[in-house]
C-alpha cells in the first residue's frame, strides 16, 4: 500500500483555516500545554542528572578532573 503524500493538506490561506484545526483530537491549545510540560519535565530530568552525578562525584573521594586533564 503506498501512501500518496500530498502537500494541499499542510496549505492554509489564513490564520482562520487553522482556527478549528484538531490534530488527533486535541486543539493547538492543548498542544502547546502538552509542549510545556514535556519541556519543563525532560529539563528537570537533565538538571536531576547532572546533580546526581556531580555528588556522587564529590562523595566519592577523588579529585574533580577536567576530561583533558
């Protein structure tokens, strides 16, 4: 089965065409909160990261070296 790619669906002649626009099922509105949290969520996970690994670090005895050190 191939899937015919048409580009006419991405087109829109004003801002009004995307006002009622649902993608899979939810509103751009509802996106944009989803974007949000997705974001601020994997930069505390990042943040947690590295905090974890630098006490780990600091409690393990060793000198904190530069990679090129």
């Amino acid at each position: 089965m191939a899937l015919i790619f048409s580009p006419h669906i991405f087109i829109f002649t004003t801002n009004n065409d995307v006002q009622d626009l649902l993608i899979f099922g939810h509103n751009i509105d509802d996106w944009l909160i989803y974007v949000l949290i997705f974001l601020g969520l994997t930069s505390l996970a990042f943040a947690l990261v590295w905090l974890i690994g630098f006490l780990a670090e600091s409690q393990s005895g060793k000198s904190i070296k530069q990679p090129w050190e």
